[in-house]
C-alpha cells in the first residue's frame, strides 16, 4: 500500500452505512459510541460506529485485541449500554430483543456443564423458557442433526473433542430458534484443521437456516472465507477502517478458494485495511 493510500485511510471519514432493503434490516448502528468510566479515567472502547446488517447476511468483524469487536457484539445483546447514538435489532431496541430471545450467542468457549449430556445441554434453554418436554426432544435432535452430532446426545461434555463441544454449543443458541447468531471467536482455540472443517460446516449451516450471523475472529483467512462483508475495526477506540466485500466469492466456497487470485486480493484489503489503522502496532 502506497503512503498516501494509507493515510487516507487513517484520516478520511467513515463512509456512511450502506442501507438494507426496507423491512429486511436486522442491525442498524449510527454514530454509536461506549465508553467505560474508571477510576483512572474515561476508556474509549467505541467510536462513531455507522454499520447496517440486512437479515440473512453473514458479517465478520476483524481487528487488534482491545478493538470494540465483542463489545459490539455485547451492544447488540444488550449486554452493554452504548453511551452514544442509536441501536436498533431486528426494528426495536436492544433490549426489546433480548426480552423477544431475537439472538442467540455462541462464545469463545462452549460453557457446557459437565454433569449434564450433550442433549440436556442444548435443551437448557428450551427448559428455561417452558418449552414442553416432546417439543424439547423434538428441537434438540432437530439441531443436533443440523451440526453433525447425532448419536453424541447421551455422552458427556468431557467426551467430546473441542470441535465437537462448540458444535453443541452452536445446536444450543439454534435450538430456540432465533433470528440472530451472535458468534464471539468461537473456533479460535481450536488447531487449524479443526477449524477448517467447522469453517465449512458453518457456511453449510447458514446456507440451510438463513440465520443473520455476526462473527468475531482474529484471522484474516477465516473473516473473508466464511462472510459476505469483513468489517475491520481499528484500536481502541473501535472504529470501522473498511468494510471489505466478499459476495463475489459466491455462497458455495471449498476450502480450495482460499488459494485463488480472488480469495488472496481480499485478504490483502483486510490486511492493508488492518495496516492502516495500525493495528499491528496495538
């Protein structure tokens, strides 16, 4: 990237958010900002942020550590106040569609409790929520199914891989069918050909129920693989560098794409993008 393509991207403005078809929009964020008040001061976790999802997108967020992705993502939940600007989710407040159980939210690490079997873990919140007994064992061999893992309901957390686990825990936020899938790094402890295979079954499992999917990950290769946008953030505090188009990849994607020209130009951009906003020096 020349000098002056990078200061561009250090200085220019945020271009404004591309707008969703009418009715089809299941985030809209303007100029929303979050900072935390410490005792050693004000911390700035995000800027100004103008991003508009349409329902059924898949949207990756990439950046340094620190940089406002899960924060955004926790905003989106209701699990954070946004000190600045406007949130909607699927059309109402946040809050509204926590209480309407519109997201369900996949997270670093499956959080399975050991002492209960796989299909009593996927069926807690059908529990929580009253769902009737066969309606529960209904859903829970429904999305069992949908994430590969039949036959596995009666074993225990601790004997299955850690593939396997976070498999559990994606049919787990599916099982009450919501519109939002909220994923925070959920494949970033596991090797790189473990999360190859989830890569794929993902986009597989999105292509099937047409969820909207937000997706925070640490790498380049993943964020463009597995989305229609790449978001990328800067350090803190979070602002959008680029949002990186990857539609043209088309929806079916082997894992051989990401050797083709096109898949590489991509990952170039978020690179540059990630670059310019000095991501590598946070």
């Amino acid at each position: 990237m020349s000098p002056s393509r990078a200061a561009a991207l250090r200085i220019a403005p945020q271009a404004p958010a591309p707008a969703a078809a009418p009715g089809e929009t299941a985030v809209s964020a303007r100029d929303l900002s979050l900072t935390y008040e410490t005792a050693d001061g004000p911390v700035f976790a995000l800027s100004g942020i103008d991003l508009t999802v349409a329902r059924g997108e898949f949207v990756s967020f990439i950046g340094p550590s620190g940089c406002g992705k899960t924060t955004f993502l926790r905003c989106v939940a209701d699990l954070e106040r946004p000190t600045g600007g406007s949130l909607a989710v699927n059309g109402i407040g946040a809050g509204a569609a926590r209480l309407r159980r519109d997201y369900g939210f996949v997270f670093q690490a499956p959080a399975l409790y050991p002492w209960r079997t796989v299909e009593r873990n996927v069926a807690l919140p059908l529990e929580i929520f009253g769902v009737p007994r066969a309606e529960r064992r209904e859903r829970v061999a429904r999305y069992l199914d949908l994430v590969h893992l039949s036959g596995f309901g009666r074993k225990f957390p601790w004997q299955l891989s850690g593939g396997m686990q976070q498999r559990a825990s994606i049919a787990r936020a599916l099982c009450f069918e919501p519109k939002l899938l909220l994923m925070d790094e959920p494949f970033g402890a596991l090797d790189e050909i473990v999360r190859d295979h989830l890569n794929a079954q993902l986009l597989g499992l999105w292509r099937e129920t047409g969820k909207t999917v937000l997706f925070v990950t640490h790498s380049i290769a993943e964020a463009v693989y597995l989305s229609g946008r790449v978001v990328v953030m800067s350090p803190r505090p979070g602002r959008i560098i680029d949002i990186v188009d990857c539609a043209a990849l088309g929806r079916e994607r082997p894992l051989e794409i990401r050797e083709t020209p096109e898949f590489l130009a991509l990952a170039h951009r978020v690179r540059d993008g990630l670059r310019a906003g000095n991501a590598y020096d946070a």
